[in-house]
C-alpha cells in the first residue's frame, strides 16, 4: 500500500505539503499541488479516510443500519441513501443487523472506531452511542425531538383494509408485525378502524418477525389457525407472496379462494402470478430525504423539516377480487 511518504517522495516535497494538499488546509503553491496530484496519479494513491478524519476532527464517513438487507425494500431505501451521501461527497458503511442486538453494537462500534460524521438507521435502538452522532431514523416512527423520515403508516394500514372490505371479504386475518415495531401497531390501527367501521369480523396473526427467513414458516402457521380464512392482510410483501405460495401449495386459487394485500410494493410484486396488490412504499425517496437531513446537519445546513411524514398509494394487482358494485 502506498503512503504519503511515497507521495512527497516521488513529488519531492515534504510531506506536510503533501497533508496541505491533500487536506486543503494552509497554503501550497500552484507548481507544489500540482507535483503531489501528479504523483497521486502515478501511485495510484488513496488516502486513509480514517487518519484523514482524525487529523481533520470531520470525517467524510456515514453509518447505515439496516434490520434485514434480503427484504427488497431495505436495498432500496440504501440505494437513496446512496446516492445523496455521495452527491453530498460522503461514503457509505452499511451495517445489516437482522434483528441481533450484538450484530447492531458491533456496527456501531466500527462506526464509532472510523469516526463516521452521523448515522442513518432503520432499527429501532437504545444504543447511548447513537446519540453523541448526528443521527436520522429512517422508516420508524419517532418522537418529535428527533430527526426521521417516514411513510404515512396510518394511511397504508387504511388503504389496505378498505381494498379488502370492497371486494367480498369473508373471514380477514390481519397480519401484526412485531409490536417491538412502531409502524405495525399505526399501521394496525389503520386496519382496524375501516374493518369495525364496515363491521366486519377479523382475526390477528401476531409474528416475531419481518425478516426473510421467517415469513415461510409464518404462512404455514396462518393456514394451520385460519382453515378458512379468505382475505389476508399481510405485515409487508415477503410475507404476502410466501402466503400465496402456501395457499397453492394447498390447492386454493388466488384470488377466488383467498385474497392478498402486501405492504411495501417490492420489485417482485409485480412478477409474480397472479401479481400482488400492495401498499407501495417511497423506499428510495424515504433514503434520499433522510441522507439529505444528515447531511445538512453535518454540514450545520439549515433542516427545514426535522420530521417528514411520505404518502402511500394502493396497488390493484391479481390478488386481489373484484370490487363489489
């Protein structure tokens, strides 16, 4: 690996002229940068980012915590993220959590170690480490003294409940997320109000989990408790298109037998057959605002919105009946 002595060196200067260059801090002639960039080039140099932000006390670092990147959506949101910190001229570090306390310290950790100016997070965490960096929730409910960029959970819980009450719902089984999750008890209260509204008689399937791993077996369990359950309101749209699976592997046709709305609106929503009715989320634009809240508040930018709420839209596809008349 080359240093920055092998840089002074091959430019003949010194090596704080070389740090000045390379830092923009304190005076270098015009003939002096443009021997170092030269010699950068030639050795192909880059400079240690984490040296770098210690001399400079301002690292040029984010943090991103994900609870499970094998679900389409969190891809997405980090896409937004993506590409706003590196607009901003920053670099991403991405931690994947799956929902394990020690994974989530440890990546805080790394991130306290590089020195990252601030953190994005999709977890929900008590960590004392998070709150001496600048620091946006992603995809969470959070109180108003913190900074976070959301859907309008609400909002999908509703639309999602009044898309089955239309279309002869029959017995309704509403899936909980995990309640450790603020978004599926908002998004549970949206349900519930449209089904007592039109007075309909539906059941709770509570699981532990959002993650990948666990939607199979959480279709099973569904099918084993509600023989005769004919519309489901899934947590999110893993745990939708494994129920279809499960219910044509037990020979129910989709959506005569049992209709499906998922949450989320990921890639595979549309391929599969029949299509998944969904609640579509704004992944990237819930990354993208929330990076660009960070980012100002590193860069000490005025945040005009410290708490941004996105809507949702409903997504009629095949799994769905058709609307009553």
């Amino acid at each position: 690996m080359r240093t920055i002595k092998d840089v002074a060196k091959l430019a003949g200067v010194s090596v704080a002229t070389v740090s000045r260059a390379l830092n923009k801090s304190g005076y270098v002639s015009e003939k002096s940068q443009l021997k170092v960039e030269a010699a950068i080039k030639e050795l192909d140099f880059y400079p240690n980012e984490v040296a770098r932000s210690l001399f400079q006390k301002k690292s040029k670092l984010i943090g991103l915590l994900l609870p499970d990147i094998a679900n389409p959506f969190f891809p997405l949101v980090a896409k937004g993220v993506e590409d706003k910190v590196n607009e901003m001229g920053y670099k991403l570090i991405l931690g994947n959590v799956q929902e394990n306390p020690l994974k989530e310290a440890e990546y805080i950790r790394t991130f306290a170690q590089n020195n990252v100016a601030g953190v994005l997070s999709a977890v929900e965490s008590s960590s004392k480490d998070l709150k001496n960096m600048p620091f946006v929730m992603l995809d969470r409910i959070t109180s108003d003294k913190e900074y976070s960029v959301h859907s309008d959970d609400y909002q999908g819980g509703t639309l999602a409940a009044m898309a089955v009450s239309e279309r002869s719902p029959g017995q309704v089984v509403v899936m909980v997320g995990p309640r450790s999750v603020s978004n599926s008890l908002v998004r549970l209260a949206g349900s519930v109000k449209v089904l007592e509204e039109n007075n309909l008689t539906y059941q709770l399937f509570e699981t532990e989990s959002y993650q990948f791993d666990s939607a199979q077996e959480s279709a099973h369990q569904l099918f084993e408790l509600f023989p005769n359950v004919k519309s489901i309101i899934a947590s999110n749209d893993i745990h939708a298109l494994t129920i279809m699976r499960e219910a044509i592997r037990r020979g129910l046709s989709i959506p005569s037998d049992v209709q499906v709305i998922g949450y989320d609106d990921n890639p595979y929503s549309k391929l599969m057959y029949p299509s998944l009715s969904t609640i579509a989320q704004p992944a990237y634009q819930i990354g993208y605002k929330g990076a660009e809240i960070l980012c100002n508040r590193i860069e000490g930018l005025k945040v005009k919105e410290k708490n941004i709420q996105l809507p949702v839209k409903l997504e009629i596809r095949e799994s769905l009946r058709k609307k009553e008349k």
